[in-house]
C-alpha cells in the first residue's frame, strides 16, 4: 500500500535530508509532505530546496511553508535581509546563494512562492508548520503569520494530554477540530523528546535538525518513523543553529 510520509524541519541539511529519503526506500506511490523549514541553519540551504524541486518531479509531494521559508521568499524577492532572520540561521543561507545563478534564484522564489500554508486531507487531518489560534479552524484565521509562528497549538496539546477526554466541554475546541494534526517549527528536543513527539491529537515531527538532533520522517497511519544520522555529525565543523 502507498504511505504518507511526514517530514519535519530540514534548516539546509541537505545530507541529512538525503540519509532520511535513502531509509524510506521509496516507492513510487508514497507521498511526502514536508512541514516547512527547509532553509536556515546548516550550510546547504539553497541546494536543499534545488534537491526538492528535482524530487517533485518525480515523487508525490505537499510543501507546507514555514516561518524561515517567509524570510528566504522576501530575500529572494528583493527585500532587505531581515536583521532576525541573519541572527536566526539567515546568514548560512545568504552564504548557501554566493555561487548560485540568477535563474536558480528564480526558479527557487517561484517554488516558495507556491507552498501552501497548511493542508487538511481527506481524512480531516490538518498539517501546518505551527498552528493556527482560530476556535473556527485555519480556514477563519485572522492573521497568516499564525501558521507560520504559533506554539499554543502545541503548547495547549501538552498541557491537556491525558487530563481530560475530547468529549469534556472543557477539553480545547481547537483539538476537537481535527482528527490529527501534523507540524514541525517546536523542536520536540525542547520537550526532551529525540523522536516525533504526541500530544492529544497533535504531533509533531520537528525533532531538532537544525541544532543537535535528527531529521524524521513519520507514517501519518502506522506513526512508524525513521530518522537521519544526528545532523552534527554530518556536518562536523558546522554549528548549525546551536548558540
């Protein structure tokens, strides 16, 4: 049967991202839907999104756009290079475009700009970077930034797990909405987890690439996940994100 795979953020780890797809052993009607992220951090932040567009052409996959992706589209469209996103893993990316071509350029802003914000399958599981703060669902939320930059999601999904049933009136509308919901952006090493992480009905598949832990990869029906070699270790003189 054909499976979905989830991915979490990638922050320019092409070597990571590599190991990963080689553990899937993909088969031609598996699906991938990335989480975001994929820029930032680690010194191959513009080959990893040339590596994508390659691989879309010949896989099934979903591009969620994440809040470092915001910040590359905008660079890339002209604007100045905001002071939070050079401090944020920024610079690594500017440094990743030095020997690119402008037609590269292009194609990879074209590419950005063509992500969506989140998705809901047809089993009414929702994927997003973040998360939304809408009670009505994504599709009422006032503000885009909020799937791009949001943790209550999370945090709320935490904080409820175990304590009460969905059934409650006092159990959080917005876990109610969904019968899964799929993000990255919050390393689950800030939880002290190594692998995708589950709280209530929220997973989440950021297992802290861009610093000292793994890229993952997680089967949205069987939750069976794989993992790349610590990203450090890949790239040995390297600091990625880490302080």
């Amino acid at each position: 049967m054909s499976r979905t795979l989830v991915i979490g953020d990638i922050h320019g780890a092409l070597r990571a991202l590599e190991d990963l797809l080689a553990k899937l052993s993909l088969e031609d009607d598996d699906r991938l839907i990335f989480l975001g992220d994929y820029v930032d951090g680690w010194s191959e932040s513009a080959a990893v999104l040339e590596y994508l567009i390659r691989l879309n052409q010949r896989q099934s996959c979903l591009f969620i756009k994440g809040n470092h992706d915001l910040w590359c589209e905008e660079w890339l469209e002209g604007k100045f290079p905001d002071p939070a996103w050079i401090f944020h893993g920024g610079l690594a990316t500017l440094e990743s475009y030095i020997e690119t071509t402008p037609e590269m350029r292009l194609s990879h802003l074209e590419f950005l700009q063509k992500m969506v914000l989140y998705h809901v399958d047809e089993e009414n599981r929702l994927f997003v970077h973040a998360g939304f703060s809408s009670m009505k669902g994504p599709h009422n939320e006032r503000f885009p930034s909020t799937f791009t930059w949001d943790r209550t999601l999370l945090e709320m999904a935490v904080a409820m797990d175990g304590r009460m049933k969905p059934i409650s009136k006092r159990y959080p509308k917005r876990l109610q909405l969904f019968k899964e919901i799929f993000i990255g952006h919050t390393p689950t090493t800030n939880y002290d987890k190594t692998v995708p992480m589950r709280a209530c009905n929220v997973w989440d598949v950021d297992t802290g690439a861009a610093f000292l832990g793994r890229l993952s990869a997680l089967d949205i029906d069987t939750k069976e996940f794989w993992q790349s070699e610590v990203v450090q270790t890949l790239y040995p003189l390297e600091k990625g994100r880490n302080p």
